[in-house]
C-alpha cells in the first residue's frame, strides 16, 4: 500500500523499520507527494539513515537523495 501524505499533513512523524525494510523508499514516495501539492518548503527531514551498501545484490540503507 503506497502512503497518502494528507494523511501526514500538520503532524510529526517517525519512520521505523529494520534493516532492508523499505523506509527511505517510503519517505522518498512522501516527499514526492509534498512536493507535488506545493508543500516542499513546509518539510523538514531528519535523515539517520546509512549510507547505501550493497550485499548480495540487496540495497541496504541510503540515504533520502538515494530516492528522489
């Protein structure tokens, strides 16, 4: 299921996830969505991912600018 930013607009939000888990994919379809309504100037990112590692053909980590 892809994520619906309105349901995000005017609220602090924390994504969690393990290792592989698809969080910054995540975050970069949110961003894509903020940004397209407008709203890019309202955003504030705090981006504790990894660096992007490969391991077995496996995207691991990255960062946000990965995505978008």
């Amino acid at each position: 299921m892809l994520p619906d930013f309105n349901h995000l607009t005017n609220k602090k939000t924390l994504i969690i996830g393990e290792l592989g888990s698809g969080r910054e994919k995540f975050l970069a379809n949110l961003v894509k969505q903020a940004i397209s309504k407008g709203l890019e100037e309202s955003l504030t990112i705090i981006d504790l991912a990894p660096e992007l590692i490969m391991l077995n053909n496996l995207e691991l980590g990255g960062k946000i600018h990965n995505y978008t």
